[in-house]
C-alpha cells in the first residue's frame, strides 16, 4: 500500500511539474494567419508577459489557463499579424489631421471652398494649412494658380501640400512672406512655377518647398505632442501596430521618446532619421538604437531623397516626360551624396533608405550604393530604396544582386494608373510598379501607404497588391495584372517583410513562439473572401504587446 501511494504520489507530482505556466490571454476559436511556415493557419494562440507563448489548436491552448488568464473566443473570426506599413509619416499624418483635408476635392474651386471655411474660424494673420488636392482629379489637369486663392484669403498666409507632398500651392500673402518674386531663382532640386506673365503662380516643387516653409512658425512642443498622439490612434483603429516612420528630426524624435517613456507610444516605430547634415551626425554619434521603451522605437536608419514625384513631374526619368517634351524631372540631390552617406552608415551600423521614384533616380542610386558597398563590404546591410516605381529592365536584378530592397507602396499603383501612361508613355510604363518582376529576382518587396499620402487603411495596399484594381474594381481585369502579388505574398508584404526590412523579424511580422503579441481581429477573412469584397473588411479589433489597444464600437 505504502509502495502505492508513493506511486501515485510519483505520478501527481509529474503531471503538476508538466503543466505548462500559466496564460495572460488565450486567443480561440479563430481561424489565425500566422505568417509562419511552421505553423500557418492554427485555431487558436497564448500570450505571457507580452509574447506569444504557443500557437496550435484550442485544446491545446487550453491546457496554459488560469483563473486570472484572459480568454478572448473569437467564434471564428480571422486573426493575423499587426500590420506594418513599411513608408509613413507619422507626424505627417497627425498634421493632416490638423489641417484642411483636400483629398477627394474635383476641382481647383472646391479646394478653394475648403479653405474659405477654415478661414471663418481662424485668427486674421495666423497660417492656413491643407493637403491633399490633386490636379489629376480636375476637369483642368493644368497645376493650378494662386490667384482665385489669394482673392479669398487676403488676411492670412496659406500652404497646400500637393497630395504626395513634393508639390505645394501657396497664396500671395506665403509669396510675400518668402520673398519670392518673379526674380527668384529656382533652388537646386526645386522649381517655381510662373504663370503665363511670368510671375510666380502659387505653385513650388520639392526643394522649392523650403522657401516658404522656412518662414512658417515652428509648431509648438504641445503641438507636435497632438499630432502624435492622434496619428497613433489613428493607426490602431485600421489595424497598424508598427510604422517605418519616413525622415524623422531629432527635435520630432525626442517627442516620440517623452511619449514613449509616458508610455503613451502605443506603436512599434522604426524611424528614418532625416538626411540633413546636423541629424546625419546626430544620429551616428549616438549609434544605433534598437527596441527602446519596451519595443516603441528603433533608430538605426537614415532616410535620403533622389528625386520628387511622378504626379508634379519632380520624378527623375532617364528620358524627357511624354507630356512635358524637355523635361526629365529634379535630382534632389548632388551627386555623390547617396554614396557619402552610406559609406559613413556602413561604417555605423545603419541602414540607408533613399526615395527613388523616376527610373534615372533608381539607377543612380542602385549605381552609388554600389559604390558604396565596394568601399565597405557588408553582408547584410539591408540597404533599401523607397517607392522604386519606375525602372528600366535593366536594373530590375541589380536589386537582389545588390541586396537592396525595394520598398514599395501598392495603392500608389492604384492612384496614379489613370494617368501614369501619360506622363511616362507604354513603354516605360512596363516597368511601373512591377512589384511581381522584382519577387521573381528573388527580394523581398514591404508593403506600405506613404501616409498620408494615400488613405491611411492599410489593406487598400492589400487589395491593390492582389487586384491592380480600385476600389470599384476597375480596370477589369486589373492594371498591368501579370504584376500582381499572391495573397500570401501580399500579407507578408504588411506583416513579415516590413519587419524584415527593418531587423525586427525576431520580434515581429509573424506569430511565432517568442514573438512579441501583435495582432489583428477582422470582421471577415481577407485571405478567403473575393477579391472584390476585400475592401469591406472592418478591422474588430487592434492588439499591441498582448494588450487590447482598440475595440471597434
């Protein structure tokens, strides 16, 4: 008897030492995209101290629950990963959320419209700021001119950002203020409109932008604190838990930090420091940051500009534009400077990210991070290029031979395909956002918006990544559709990739053991459903770190 109960008592104490710990949350009865290949699609995942801890069936998952664990039954719904949109702009996006939002307006008179109405609330003499128009949209798709604007606003200065931003419109009284007269130069990289007298017509380009800015009061700490905080909500309700935060200032970075450190961060930030001089060497002094304020912010990268923009014709193309016969577009920078910066970035352990849009812009930049790399072999150095929009079928492989990384924005394809044919042609247009020319080399291809450029909803970029499509599903068929994403491929493209493409894969991207808890619950399942419907799907709800960030109503 005493043989036996000693037996038994063997057996007890095992089957205690065999449970597993405890679970802060259970996530079942959901059909979970985990981005793993070891697991891809399970029923059900743990979370402890902010990690998941298992992925596999429900009653598996069962066996880590306590009286305190949370148990989330999700009845079937669709989990994945946290998105990341791979290009944004954080403050931007708060700004925008500030300002006169133009997006959607048909005509030069309903932007005009808009800001008559911000005027009626706003102090005589104080700035008046908007973005988002887009002459394409217009019956005149001519840029437009300041006067009908200055008419209607006499008392105030006014700045509106092109919708990609390398555009603005300003008034009479922004002219003034920046001394811009028909005697001003054009700035290197920059240009000012005239209008047919030849005076300045309101309308300045990429570097020209800086004329006017430079003069515009600086926005207060308390400012730029909102703006921050309303971005970041913002992005939770669509499903964003991380961002690549697109040419960041340190004084804009230390408020990230004073939020972070309030825990009042509630995203997962990898920040491109601005490529200005006095940041550059800011940056490298105090080396590269990585996963600071429990996984809020990562600064180890730099981020370069090549060129302007296709919609403003800033965009650097290696022939004249078919619409504008002379012209090829701005370099944004002089020469050599991509090469400059990445030789001292290799040597700090930093990541370079270089705006690249026209197919000139591309290939020097691919040819001085060549350079770049001879002068510093590095094996894994993730260098990227942002937007690679236009290329020649002779640089397509120079990417993964290169390592580069093509970081790209789908629902750019989406917008700008009803007129991209004009400006660049049928022939380069083959080489537009060829996202399935580049998978087949071999890279990776991150996914992102550019916001607030696009609509901050990340899975337009999804649904243009599979569709070529709008969002009334036109053209049938899909633009250029022999370039279009898998659905797997586009749900690494905001998930797994991203990370990737900012070091964070160990951490995030996928839903791994050991991986830190962000995920996604849908109202209906965006890897099953038809490509027209996908559009419809609501995000439920948003989780950072196992911790319920939003809750949709």
């Amino acid at each position: 008897m005493r043989a036996t109960t000693l037996f038994l008592g063997l057996i007890a104490s095992c089957v205690v030492a065999a449970a597993p710990p405890a679970a802060d949350l259970i996530v079942h009865d959901a059909r979970i995209y985990t981005v793993d290949a070891t697991h891809p699609v399970v029923q059900a995942l743990v979370v402890r101290d902010g990690r998941v801890v298992f992925v596999g069936s429900t009653r598996e998952a069962m066996t880590f629950r306590a009286a305190k664990t949370q148990v989330l039954d999700l009845d079937g719904a669709a989990v994945i990963p946290g998105m990341i949109d791979a290009h944004a702009h954080l403050l931007g996006l708060g700004q925008s959320l500030q300002t006169i939002d133009l997006r959607g307006t048909a005509s030069f008179d309903a932007v005009i419209a808009r800001v008559v109405e911000r005027r009626a609330a706003t102090v005589p003499g104080r700035w008046i700021v908007g973005r988002g128009w887009d002459q394409n949209d217009w019956a005149d798709t001519r840029f437009p001119e300041h006067a009908a604007l200055s008419a209607n606003t006499a008392d105030h200065p006014v700045l509106l950002e092109r919708v990609d931003g390398h555009a603005v419109l300003v008034n009479a009284a922004a002219l003034k203020a920046a001394g811009i007269t028909r005697d001003t130069p054009d700035p290197a990289g920059g240009r000012i409109e005239h209008d047919a007298e030849g005076e300045p017509s309101g309308v300045l380009v990429d570097n020209a932008i800086d004329l006017v800015t430079k003069v515009m009061p600086a926005a207060t700490p308390d400012e730029l604190r909102d703006a921050v905080t309303r971005a970041i909500a913002e992005l939770q309700r669509w499903g964003l838990t991380g961002i690549h935060d697109a040419g960041v200032t340190r004084d804009v970075i230390g408020v990230y930090e004073a939020l972070a450190r309030e825990g009042r961060h509630g995203l997962r930030n990898y920040v491109m420091v601005a490529g200005n001089d006095a940041d550059i060497d800011w940056a490298l002094q105090r080396g590269a940051q990585n996963g600071l304020y429990d996984g809020r912010l990562w600064i180890r990268s730099i981020k370069l500009s090549a060129d302007g923009a296709l919609g403003s014709r800033g965009a650097w193309l290696l022939e004249p534009y078919a619409d504008a016969p002379g012209h090829s577009g701005l370099a944004t920078l002089p020469a050599g400077r991509v090469r400059a910066v990445a030789t001292r970035a290799l040597k700090a352990g930093f990541q370079v990210n270089t705006h690249a849009i026209g197919d000139r812009a591309n290939r020097v930049v691919l040819d001085e991070l060549s350079e770049a790399l001879d002068a510093v072999p590095v094996a894994d150095h993730r260098f990227r290029i942002e937007h690679a929009q236009i290329l020649h079928p002779d640089d397509l492989a120079r990417f993964a031979e290169l390592g580069v990384i093509p970081s790209m924005q789908s629902s750019h394809q989406t917008s700008d395909m009803y007129w991209a044919g004009v400006r660049i042609g049928p022939t380069r247009e083959l080489g537009a956002y060829a996202w399935r020319s580049l998978l087949d080399t071999g890279v990776i291809v991150p996914n992102g918006s550019d916001l607030p450029v696009e609509l901050t909803n990340p899975l337009i970029s999804f649904h243009a990544a599979v569709s070529r499509q709008d969002a009334k599903d036109w053209p049938a068929g899909g633009w250029h559709p022999e370039q279009r994403m898998t659905r797997d491929e586009a749900l690494k493209s905001m998930t797994l990739w991203p990370a990737q493409a900012a070091f964070m894969e160990a951490e995030v991207g996928s839903l791994g053991v050991g991986k830190r808890a962000d995920f996604v619950v849908l109202d209906q399942d965006l890897m099953r459903v038809p490509a027209e419907l996908i559009l419809r799907t609501r995000v439920r709800q948003t989780w950072l770190g196992g911790e319920r960030v939003y809750a949709a109503d």
